[in-house]
C-alpha cells in the first residue's frame, strides 16, 4: 500500500499582486513550511478583491486538497473582503469573535484605541477558530481545512510558527541535486526511464544558460534518503555512460 500523501493549496488574494504593485512572498515560505509538516503544496491560485473569484477559488482548493490556505484581504479596509467571501462560500454568517476583540482592545490599547475599522479585524466566519499573530494582535482564521492568514510576509511566518506541529501531515519531502552540462532535450530518454524505474520518485530538470553553455540540474525528490540517494547514483551512472560529466550538488 503507497504512503498517503498529505497536500494543500494556496489561494493569494488580492489586486496589489495582480498589479505587480506587490511581489508575493508567501508561496516560497509557505512552501517550505509545509514540506516539513510533511505536506505538500500542490497548487496556487492568485485572485482580485472580488467575492465571488475569491469563493471559486476557496471551493475549488478545500474540496481537491487537504488543507487550503489563504493569504491577503484580512485587514480593516473596506476592500478586505476574505472573511466575507470564505463565510459565504461555507454558507456560513460572519460574526465577531470575542477572543479577537479582547486581543485586539489590548494591542490597540495604546495606539488609539479599538476602531470601527479595526474591528473589522475581529470578524471571522461562524464557528473559526484563532491562529495567534505575535507581530500586529490581529489574528489568523481556522475554519475547518481554511487558514486564512496575513499578506504581509512576516506576519505570515508568525502565524505559521504558531501552526507548526498542529496539522496532520505526511514524511516530509527529501532532495538531491547534480548538475550536468547538457541540453535536457538530450537526456529526457534517461530522465523518465530513472524515474520510472524508483518508486517513489520525482525527477524535477532545470535548464540554464551559462558561460555561452547550455547546462541543466536535476533534482530528485522522494521522501526517504536512501532512495534519493539510489535514484541519484543511478542517474549519475546513466550520464556518465554517456561521456559527460556530472557535478554532484548541481552546477
């Protein structure tokens, strides 16, 4: 029987990403902290500040994958709709939750107190629980398999920290890398039979041009060692019959 495997997506919501006004820096971290919760980001999907592409956007990744995570579109002004959109797309009312109020009454304590505006940040769909936010009081969502999360990059970290450890996943993902200078179109042969020759195996290529030479690195991913380590000598050896060298590591 195959290992279960445990993935997610990601939905990044708003129209400063579109725009290119602002460069996402979640998937990456997000990414990699999920990798060693032992589950895998499987897709992403970037959407404007409107309800209804946010809503098929949220159904669509909770429904096909595990976990589904948001980012972006939780802050206090009127174009921070995602809690509306996930509320409606669980058919579900939005209400304030009072821990997040209380949390918010203490931070804003001293920085002008609790505003209608941010307020707005202690709204969450019927039945959410909290994610802790350390940086700025306004706590993340969890709603069922939804995390809904902060934009802002390193409130998203802090939010993450406080989820490290609390979802089920799978064995992390595992990789090694060579490199070698060839055209990729020259090894494909070799690349899928490997591939399919390991089990468990995904054998990733990624062509560069360098120093007027076309070159490529290989990465091989699984989610034990020991067969990443196989898989690998076993591709070296291919390449190496083949007259080329090979940098272990990549290039």
């Amino acid at each position: 029987m195959s290992e279960r495997i445990w993935t997610a997506g990601l939905v990044i919501i708003g129209d400063e990403i579109l725009s290119g006004r602002t460069q996402d820096k979640n998937v990456a971290q997000i990414a990699i902290w999920l990798n060693v919760q032992g589950i895998r980001l499987s897709e992403v999907r970037v959407v404007p500040d409107v309800q209804e592409r946010i809503v098929a956007a949220v159904d669509a990744i909770r429904t096909g994958y595990d976990y589904c995570f948001t980012t972006g579109g939780i802050g206090p002004t009127h174009d921070d709709i995602t809690v509306d959109a996930i509320a409606a797309a669980l058919g579900v009312p939005v209400v304030v939750h009072p821990e997040a109020r209380a949390t918010l009454e203490r931070y804003y304590e001293t920085r002008g107190g609790l505003t209608e505006a941010r307020l707005r940040m202690a709204r969450v769909p019927e039945g959410a629980d909290l994610i802790p936010n350390r940086m700025s009081g306004a706590p993340g969502i969890r709603a069922g398999n939804i995390f809904i999360m902060a934009g802002v990059p390193h409130i998203t970290a802090g939010m993450l920290d406080a989820l490290t450890g609390t979802l089920e996943g799978g064995k992390p993902v595992v990789s090694g890398t060579i490199g070698c200078w060839v055209a990729e179109s020259e090894v494909a042969d070799i690349l899928r039979a490997t591939e399919k020759a390991h089990a468990g195996v995904a054998i990733g290529s990624y062509p560069f041009f360098r120093e007027g030479r076309v070159g490529a690195n290989f990465v091989v991913r699984a989610t034990d060692d020991a067969v990443v380590a196989a898989c690998l000598a076993d591709l070296t050896a291919q390449l190496e019959a083949t007259g080329r060298d090979v940098t272990q590591g990549g290039i």
